[in-house]
C-alpha cells in the first residue's frame, strides 16, 4: 500500500477534493498499487468545471498571438522532457518504453499542428455582396470542453484533442482514465510551467461520477470520448441529450488483408507488430489476419515464427511486450483463448504462462495466435483488447472485403499487396474510416482526421485535423452595412424579404 495521493488539477494547484472516495492505481508490471486516485464526486466535479467556466471568457478575449506563444512553449517543454512523460506511462499502463515514447511523440504532432492555429482559424470575407453591404465570417470557441481518455494512451489519445482545443479559445476539462491517471497530471504542471493561464486546463479525476457531471453539465459545451462502443454510445446519447456536440470513438475490430502476391515477410512483420504491440491494447491494432488462398499456410507460418522471438516482460527492461493494464482485464482476455480452442480455433501458440522477465505478480500474457477461426467464434466476434491473434481463411478477395464489411466495427483495415489496382479497388470498396495499404497501423499524421465508421464512431466529426477546429469552434457570419456619409442614411420603409441588388 503507497501514501501517494493523486488528486484533480484545477487553477493551476492540485485539488484533493471532498468525496473521500479513492481507487488502487498498480503497476501492471509487479502488481504493487503504487497510488490512490481520487474518485471525485459531485461537488468536486462541480467545483472543477465552475473554475473551466470562470477562465473561459478571459482565456476566448486573449489575443491569438499570446494562445500561439503559449503553444509553442508548451511544445517545446514537451518535447524536451517526453522521456519523463513516457516513464510515467511506462509505470501505470504497463507498455515498454519505446512505446510510450512512440505515444508521447505522436501526441506531440498534434500540438504542433495547433501551434498554426491562427492559420487555422481565418476567416472569409466578401464585399458589396448588394450595394454597400459587405460579409464576414468567423470561428469563435464554445467556451468549456470536456474530454473523457481511455487507459490505452493515457496521453496521446488526449493530446488528439485539448491542444486544438486551447488554441482555439476554449478552456478544457480532461478526465482521465482512473488506471492510470499521473500523466494528465504530469501535463498540467507543464501547462502551468508554458504560461497557461489558471483554469484553462483542469483535470477531473474519477469514474462514472465525474463522467456523469461532465456528461449533465450545462457549462460544459462538447464531449470528446476515446473507449469501448457501448460507453461510446451511452457518452453520446447522453451528452447529446443535455444539448452538447459530441465525438465519441468506440471500439474495433481491425483486419488486415493478405492477397497472395503480397510481401508475406512484410505482412508477417506487421501482423505482429500491429496485432501484439502494446500488448494488444490499442484501438488499432491488428487483431484478425484474413489470409487469401494460397497465402494462409505460409502466412501462419511466417507469423508464428516471429511470435516466438518475442520477449515479454517490465517494459523498463527492454522487453518487446509489456503486461496488461490490470489483473482483471489479464484473466479476461485469457478466458477468450480458452473460449476459442474450445470453438475449434486452431491454437497455434498460446500466451498463457509465457515466462516473463518480470516479477510473478505481473499482469502477464503472452502473444497468442489462432488459426481457422470463423465469423461465429467469440475470439472473432468481440473486441477483445489483448494481444490474441486470429487468423481467418477466405478463397477469394471479394469474400474477404464481404467479411471485413459485413463487421459491425470500422476503425482501422489494412491490406498487403503488390498489385496497385487490388489495392486502389480496396480503398474504394472497404467500409473502415482509415485504410492502410501494405501498412498496418494507418493512423493519420495530425492534420488529418482520425475516426472510424459503422460502430466505431458516434457523432458526425472525427479527431484533429481540420474537422478537430471546427468541432471545437463555431461559425459565425456577420453581414455589415456603413451609412455613406454623402448618401442619405436613410433606407426607407420595406417590409418585403430582402434580396440583393
């Protein structure tokens, strides 16, 4: 048991809060609960949110020039101490250092690209549209955000959001996930350090509680939710509800297409990388191969060659794969490997007392890979969020865009080909938000969008890029007329609809 206390974040200062409320946070990686997290109950979400509201108008009245400086600051910062970030992660979530660090740089992109936020948020304007009336049009912000992050990138998957945020005008409350909390707290205190003024961004730490209040608050203006698809959905039916725009991104089950003229040493690489990195945990891995015709058997073999090499273990030792995030999410993940080779999947390695370079108590599972699954097994079926590796043979390409299709997730899909018409018919004909073509991870660089289809999104506007602005801004046209002084100010009497002349 730890005396470290992890609280909320808000003017500036940590904040206990009142609700006497708290939850383990471990080490996935020795078992050992390194802290307590505050679990915040009504009250402390009010009073977190009430300072997001008080520092809105001010921080919306400050020049764009300041917001940018300030940015570029906070960039700056980052960058300089990511590898400290990336320990933090490292120790709550489990993931090897490499891959924090990869977490940390490619959330970093994202405040780079709200450093040309002025750029971004230009307006338009047309002149003597009718005689002597001019238009213009312009971005303002909503006021106060509020952001709700998965465990699976305690940083990155926030970043995809508040920095454009912030540029933008607003003021920001971000509830991280109760599993591994420290980072958001690490990130305010640089907030702080960049010049960022109090409460413009705050931390709500908690569970459904603080979810709930961000979800009913009517000062909060917009949801933005990382998750599974029935929290997305519940986030978004309900915020909706209280009048709020939404993005909420849910879960996936990402495949990746293997015709049989493909590089099948380049697929097998990034099946493994994709399917296994993070220990499975990521909204993008790989977790169905679906090997074309004459493809699967070397494919399979390919794969489980590789699998083989991996070594498991504390992600500060320099292992390939870290632990799971929890205990709990450790014995189910490893209750579907039981659940597939009792279907008839084809168990080619199973990840079930792996040896780890670690202490016992670790959250360990190691990579494990199926062969001859069908649509109807639950290792296929369900988004299982663990490093599990199914493959599913199909004879033709066109059964396997019909299977991919036919999921109800779209997040992510890759296919590896050499063929460039295979490959473009793909891009037209697959139903996945983000494709990748002989990669499998396609997860767009931050001046584009991130968002899937079908089950694997609810609201109309994806994360970042252009459609991140306008989500966290809205639009308003001015339509303007100065009296000519030579003229006579007068217009006259006209009740009819006015048209342009």
């Amino acid at each position: 048991m730890t005396d470290t206390t992890i609280g909320h974040w808000l003017d500036n200062a940590i904040f206990d809060g009142s609700s006497g409320r708290f939850g383990d946070v471990t080490n996935p990686a020795t078992g050992e609960v390194t802290g307590q997290v505050v679990l915040a109950d009504e009250a402390d979400a009010a009073r977190v949110i009430a300072a997001a509201r008080r520092a809105a108008p001010g921080w919306a009245a400050t020049s764009l020039s300041q917001r940018t400086r300030i940015m570029f600051r906070f960039r700056e910062l980052l960058n300089e101490r990511k590898t400290e970030l990336a320990a933090i992660i490292t120790a709550e979530h489990g993931k090897v250092l490499d891959d924090a660090l990869g977490e940390v740089t490619r959330g970093l992109e994202v405040v780079e690209f709200a450093c040309g936020m002025p750029h971004l948020l230009k307006g338009a304007t047309s002149e003597q549209i009718s005689t002597g009336v001019d238009i213009h049009s312009t971005r303002q912000p909503l006021g106060v955000v509020g952001i709700i992050s998965p465990f699976n990138f305690p940083a990155m998957v926030p970043m995809w959001f508040f920095p454009i945020a912030i540029a933008a005008g607003n003021t920001v409350v971000v509830k991280p996930s109760e599993k591994d909390p420290s980072a958001l707290l690490w990130t305010a205190a640089l907030w702080k350090e960049a010049g960022l003024p109090d409460g413009v961004f705050n931390v709500l730490q908690g569970d459904k509680v603080a979810v709930d209040a961000l979800l009913d608050s009517p000062d909060v203006k917009s949801i933005s939710f990382v998750g599974s698809t029935p929290i997305a959905r519940y986030v978004y039916e309900r915020a909706t509800q209280a009048g709020k725009r939404v993005q909420a991104l849910g879960g996936a089950k990402n495949h990746m297409l293997v015709l049989p003229d493909a590089d099948l040493d380049l697929a097998a690489d990034a099946a493994v990388n994709a399917g296994y990195g993070s220990a499975g945990e990521r909204c993008m891995a790989i977790s169905v191969v679906v090997a074309v015709g004459s493809s699967a058997d070397d494919m399979v073999a390919k794969i489980a060659e590789r699998t083989r090499t991996l070594r498991i273990g504390d992600g500060t030792r320099g292992t390939d794969m870290g632990p799971l995030v929890t205990l709990a999410h450790r014995d189910k993940v490893a209750s579907f490997i039981g659940e597939g080779a009792e279907a008839g999947a084809s168990l080619v390695i199973d990840g079930r007392g792996s040896p780890a370079d670690g202490a016992d108590d670790g959250f360990w599972l190691g990579p494990t890979l199926f062969d001859h699954v069908t649509p109807d097994m639950s290792i296929y079926t369900e988004e299982i969020f663990g490093p599990v590796l199914s493959v599913v043979r199909v004879e033709t390409y066109d059964e396997g865009v019909e299977l991919i299709n036919a999921n109800p997730y779209g997040n992510g899909v890759a296919i590896f080909t050499k063929n460039g018409g295979a490959a473009r018919k793909f891009e037209i004909e697959v139903e996945v938000g983000m494709v990748g073509v002989n990669v499998p991870i396609p997860v767009p660089m931050a001046y584009y969008s991130f968002g899937g289809w079908k089950n694997s999104l609810f609201g109309d506007t994806h994360a970042h890029g252009v459609e991140g602005v306008h989500f966290f801004t809205r639009g308003k046209v001015v339509t303007t007329r100065w009296a000519d002084p030579a003229v006579s100010p007068s217009g006259g009497l006209e009740l009819a609809f006015p048209t342009h002349a």
